[in-house]
C-alpha cells in the first residue's frame, strides 16, 4: 500500500509541517512508498525536482508522481516516477479505442470525508492510513496490521496490531478499542506498547488519550 504526499504552496512552509510531523513520529515514514501528488500546486511551487530531492533527503521512500506534466521533469532521474496514468498519446495503448471528447467537463469535487467505516476485520500485513478525519473498525486488528487515523480511532474488535491516531488533530485524538492486546498504540507521536500498561488492563475495553503528554489508558468495563 502506497501513502501519498500532496504538497501544498507555499512549499516551504509545507516542508517544514512535514518536518514536525517526522519529528513527532520519528521513524513513522520509514520504508513506506510513497507516492508525490503535484495537482494542489499548479504548475507553481519553483523546481520540481528539487522538492523531490528534498523529500529524498528526508529519508521517503518515492515510488511515483502524479499530477505534473512529464516536460517539467524531462531529463531527470525522477522522470521514471511518473504514474502510468499520465503517459502521454502513444507511449501506450491504455484507452486507444475509447475516444476522448474535445474537452472533457471538469469533475465536481469531492465532498470532504469526517470519518472512514471499515467493515471488515484487518489482517496481518495490512495497512490502513486515513488522514482526513476518524477511523471506525467494524472487527479485529490482527498482529503485524496497522491503522493510522487523522483524528480518533475506534475498534470493535480484538486489537493485536498498531494503532495510531492524531494524525492531524494532534493531542485532541482518543483511541477506542473493545480488546486491548496492541503491538503499538499511539497518539500525535506518543507511543506505548503492552510495557507501558498494567497487566489488568490487558485484552479490556479502553480508552486512551493524552494527558500531560503522556497516554492514560483507562478501562470501560
């Protein structure tokens, strides 16, 4: 699963909220593809290639790009990031038999998403990263999964995964889980494992939040 990075004008302020970012979670980023989405910059935002360079020096993994023009990085070594979907006419045959109207209406855009449901148990090796708002899990968090959520986090379900919440809200995040047995819980870059927790609270329903910039962890039942 590939997160993506949509910079923002002006760059260098964007660089530098990446930066806190990584400060908060150190070693979050780590070994994760990540793929670079130009559309929020408009052509503007200076070289292009130097922002990726910055990223690069920044320890990211980039795995491709999407919303720039491929002239603007022609002759660079990020030119070979390019999404397959912005190949131009004749570098491939995707859509050769469906012809393309003059000039196609501009989409409306999206509603903004608060919360995201997902009905289904997480499996070992998944990894569900929603930046935009709280996470719902309708089931379990196995082992080695991982879910990642903007605001609040909450499992219905078995938890043996990572949990991170506080994303984007920061300290104001609260995790929610019916059976506490995580790898990992974390908030705006606090993290605990099941050393950090007294043994009666292991496999109850709990709350965690931040308290003094420490996570308190108590049980609902």
């Amino acid at each position: 699963m590939a997160f993506i990075l949509a910079p923002e004008l002006p760059v260098r302020d964007w660089l530098g909220a990446l930066d806190e970012q990584m400060e908060r979670a150190p070693g979050y980023f780590a070994r994760k593809p990540m793929i670079v989405n130009f559309s929020a910059l408009q052509g503007e935002g200076g070289d292009p290639a130097a922002l990726l360079y910055a990223l690069e020096m920044r320890g990211l993994a980039l795995v491709g790009l999407e919303g720039i023009e491929r002239s603007r990085l022609a002759g660079t070594r990020f030119e070979t990031l390019l999404d397959l979907r912005q190949k131009t006419e004749g570098d491939d045959q995707l859509g050769r038999d469906i012809p393309l109207p003059e000039e196609a209406p501009k989409p409306a855009p999206a509603p903004a998403v608060a919360s995201l449901v997902i009905d289904r148990p997480v499996r070992s090796g998944q990894s569900i990263f929603f930046e935009h708002g709280d996470i719902t899990v309708i089931g379990s968090v196995s082992s080695g999964a991982e879910v990642v959520a903007g605001g609040s986090l909450h499992v219905y379900g078995p938890v043996r995964g990572r949990l991170v919440a506080g994303v984007k809200t920061g300290a104001a995040a609260r995790i929610f889980c019916n059976r506490l047995s995580a790898e990992l819980v974390a908030i705006d870059g606090v993290y605990g494992t099941a050393e950090n927790w007294t043994e009666h609270l292991d496999g109850r329903a709990v709350q965690i939040r931040l308290q003094d910039g420490a996570l308190k962890i108590t049980a609902l039942n």
